[in-house]
C-alpha cells in the first residue's frame, strides 16, 4: 500500500479545523472494527477521524509504506510498472483508492477576479481567524459551503453565498438521523447498475448537512436567519465585477421537491416495514429572497475573501494508461477499470450510493477485490 504522505494524509493536511463528518458515529466504522465509543449518534471530529484510521492500519498490520509519492503506473506484458520517488515497482495488479478529492475545482474565471481580493479553496482554509477582516463571498452551497458560510457569519464577517443547484436534507427525520433513514430504506445500497442516469447520480452534489454536536440542520433557510445573504450561481466576472445569474426560485424549488420525493420514499418503506419512527414530517420551502443581487463589484473592498466551495476533482495525471477520458474521468465498470488488472475503490457510486462514505467501502472492495482474485486465477 503506498501512501504520498502519513497514514490519513489528506484528513490531516487537508481538512479545516472545526470539520466533522457527515455520518453518525454508528456508521464509523470499518471491516472489522465497528465503532465503539461513548456516542453513536455523534459525529468524529477530524482528529477522531485519523485516530480510527491509524487504529485500523495497527489493527490490519496493513503494509503501508509512507512518504512514496506515486509518479507513474504504465501496463507491461506482466501487468505494471509503477514509479514512487521511493523507487520501482512491478506487479500484476494495482487498485486506485486515491479517492475523488484530490484537487479543489474553481471555475476559469477565477483569473478575472481582482487581486486585491484573496482566494481560498477548501484545501486553503483552516478557520475564520486566518482571513482578514471584512466579507466574504462563498461559492457553492453543498455541504462544504454551507458549514463554512456558517462558520464565517458567526464569527461576525459577512457572508454571501453563491448557490446554484444543491441537495437539501434535514438532519433529523422523524426521529431518526436522516442517514439512518438513507441506509435502513434501502436508498444507500441501490447499485450503479440500477440506476437510470449513473453519469448525473456520480455528479450529485454533496447534501446540505452539518455533522454538529446538536444534530441541528443547516439548509439555506437555517443561513439566512444566520444572516447569510443569498445570490444566484456565479456566472462570470466583468470588468472587476460579479455577474450572478437568477432564478433561485427555480433552483429552491427543484432541490424542496427533490428533498419532498426523497421522504416520500422514506415514508413509504416506514409504512411497509413498520419501522419504529414518528409520524411524517413536511419541512417549510426554502425562503426566496426578496431581492437578490445580480452583480457585486469586487473592487469596492466589500469582499475581501473568496472561498470557492466548488466541488473537488481525482487526479489522475500519474497514470499513464489510456483509461481516462477528456474530461478527467476514469473509465471504470463499477470499480473494474478498462484495462486487465487495474481497479479503483472509493469514488462516487462506484457500486452503490454509499460507496464514498466509510462505512460503505467494505461491500464494493469485496466485490471489486474477487474479481481481481478471478484475474489472478
């Protein structure tokens, strides 16, 4: 196992202080060790995080060989040769399990924007204390740009948020985490090969949730009595200036009814199992604003920092196998990549809906590891 950094490299590099995970404590876990602590319906913070994967790496006694940094993986007759800053290795078989987020993506036009004007990814920012004063601009409301929007108002900057299409959720559904409600109906193991549109279901943004201790829900309507202002998608830069384009109320109004279908589903697997839970709920829509801004001059000082919340891309740039296509994208059946011998773990809906969450890597590395061991045979 090659790892560029330490064990848990990027939950230690490359996480903002305050993060916690998105998924309850109970679904912790990993092959062999499920969580065991004082409180399942909590969430790891980013420390608790590294301790449970340091924890399973002594557990496994797992040969990870740190600081070897992987520059190229090219086929052979035999199967492959990969290169490390470590030296060479040869081998028959080799699984990718870099994961999905190992660049931060930010559009083009981030070249436009004045330079007065500090830009920060996800991977940059650690905390509100390391920005300057004044506002902030927040680009993308998924899951990572809502915590920081949080963050960033309560600590007395003034935030605008960026949104264009996001998954709304509340943290808790008649009684029970929503996640809970994700994996017991049956929507978190759906498979890649049931799925009508895999392309659009493997770019999903992340949904609108908060792992806080007091499992509170953090939605767009949560932000704005925080104080948060709302735009429209960012679209351009002209001349110095924001161009934002309209239509929230479209963009609210396809992720409520989206959210609406969702606890329908819910719902119904409640009144076919007879699951123990409360009675439905309905949540309120999501509030326009009265006016929204169409544009905001980023030489006026009223921003002084943006953080682009725009979602993460793999990187693949050491593989040198003609198995990725134009758009960065690995060609892969469910984990069994388009070449004899080469696999991947980890990214989105690989196998299931869950496969990107901890808990949801052991079935799709079963299933993706017995046909390596088919290969070998």
């Amino acid at each position: 196992m090659l790892e560029r950094g330490e064990v848990a490299n990027s939950w230690r590099r490359e996480r903002w202080d305050s993060l916690r995970l998105l998924t309850p404590n109970w679904q912790s876990g990993l092959p062999g060790l499920p969580y065991d602590g004082p409180d399942p319906d909590g969430y790891l913070t980013m420390g608790e995080v590294v301790e449970l994967v340091e924890r399973f790496a002594a557990v496994t006694r797992a040969p990870v060989r740190t600081g070897t940094a992987v520059t190229s993986v090219r086929r052979t007759d035999a199967g492959y040769h990969v290169t490390t800053g470590q030296g060479e290795l040869r081998c028959r078989t080799v699984v990718i399990a870099s994961g999905a987020c190992n660049r931060p993506t930010v559009p083009p036009f981030h070249d436009a924007v004045p330079p007065e004007v500090e830009q920060l990814t996800p991977f940059d920012y650690r905390g509100p204390a390391k920005l300057a004063e004044g506002g902030v601009l927040v680009v993308g409301a998924s899951a990572t740009g809502v915590q920081l929007a949080a963050e960033l108002q309560r600590s007395g900057r003034p935030v605008t948020l960026s949104v264009g299409e996001h998954t709304r959720l509340p943290r808790l559904y008649r009684g029970h985490d929503v996640l809970w409600w994700m994996d017991a109906s049956g929507v978190w193991d759906q498979r890649y090969d049931e799925i009508d549109d895999l392309t659009r279901a493997r770019r999903l943004p992340s949904p609108q949730l908060v792992g806080a201790p007091d499992r509170a829900t953090l939605d767009l309507n949560a932000l704005t009595d925080l104080g948060v202002q709302l735009v429209g998608r960012w679209a351009a830069v002209r001349d110095g200036t924001a161009l934002f384009s309209g239509g929230l109320r479209n963009v609210f109004s396809l992720a409520d009814l989206k959210l609406e279908r969702l606890l329908d589903t819910f719902d119904e697997w409640a009144r076919t199992s007879g699951a123990e839970a409360g009675p439905p709920e309905r949540f309120a829509p999501t509030r326009v604003p009265a006016s929204s801004r169409l544009q905001l001059d980023l030489r006026r000082g009223e921003i002084r920092t943006i953080v682009w919340a725009t979602g993460f891309r793999p990187s693949y740039d050491w593989l040198d196998v003609p198995v990725v296509d134009a758009k960065g994208r690995l060609d892969h059946d469910g984990g069994v990549v388009a070449s004899p011998g080469l696999y991947a773990l980890g990214l989105p809906v690989l196998r299931r809906r869950k496969s990107t969450f901890i808990h949801g890597i052991e079935d799709d590395a079963r299933e993706v590891i017995d046909h390596l061991a088919g290969h070998l045979g």
